[in-house]
C-alpha cells in the first residue's frame, strides 16, 4: 500500500535526507523503510527506484561522520564521567542494516533469470 503511489519511496527518502538531525523523524522513516524492504519483493522495488540506494547511502555517509565524532565526545564524556547514548550512532547503524538488506535484494534480482 505505501509502495503503490508514484513517489512514495522518493518522498521518505526526502524526509529522510530533512530530518536527519531530527531523530525521532529520521527513525521513524527509518523503521517504515526497514519494514518495506523486509520483504524481498518490496525491497527489489526500492531498489529498482533510481538513484534510491545512492541518495540513502549519501545519508549514510553524512551520519557515519557524524558518529565518527559523537564516538569521539563520547569517549571524552566517559572520562569525565557524563556519558549518555547517542542517536546519532543508532541511527547510522541502523540505516546500515537497511542498505545491506536492499543490497542483497538489488544482488538476488540481478541474480534472477529474466521472464
């Protein structure tokens, strides 16, 4: 149902890419795309989106930067003795996951005989 529209994938990308300072926002897309690509044939029809996998992977890289940094603070914090978990960090892995499971989506179609 939210594959059917033209655009949809577009569209939650978009947010993505705008909210991803904004974790609640950003994880929340996250999750909804997460649970479309659970499915092969749903993630096969992300995948097949164009430049979908580029623009999320673009994402990936700005939050792995960012991590990188929070890890840094993180460390600095922990030797001081205020240490909270970062979202940042939640969220770069778990676009992570979501980019290997569009992978071995794009990978098995690719894979497949064409009918």
């Amino acid at each position: 149902l939210v594959l059917s529209p033209p655009g949809s994938v577009d569209i939650i990308i978009e947010l993505m890419q705008m909210y991803r300072d904004k974790v609640d926002i950003f994880l929340r897309c996250l999750s909804l795309m997460r649970l479309l690509a659970a499915k092969r044939r749903r993630a096969a029809i992300i995948v097949a989106v164009p430049l979908a996998v580029r623009r999320l992977t673009s994402i990936q890289s700005i939050l792995n930067r960012k991590a990188t940094m929070e890890r840094k603070l993180a460390a600095k914090r922990r030797r001081a003795g205020t240490d909270k978990p970062s979202p940042v960090i939640q969220s770069a892995e778990q676009l992570k996951s979501l980019l290997s499971t569009l992978g071995a989506a794009a990978a098995s179609s690719a894979a497949a005989p064409s009918k």
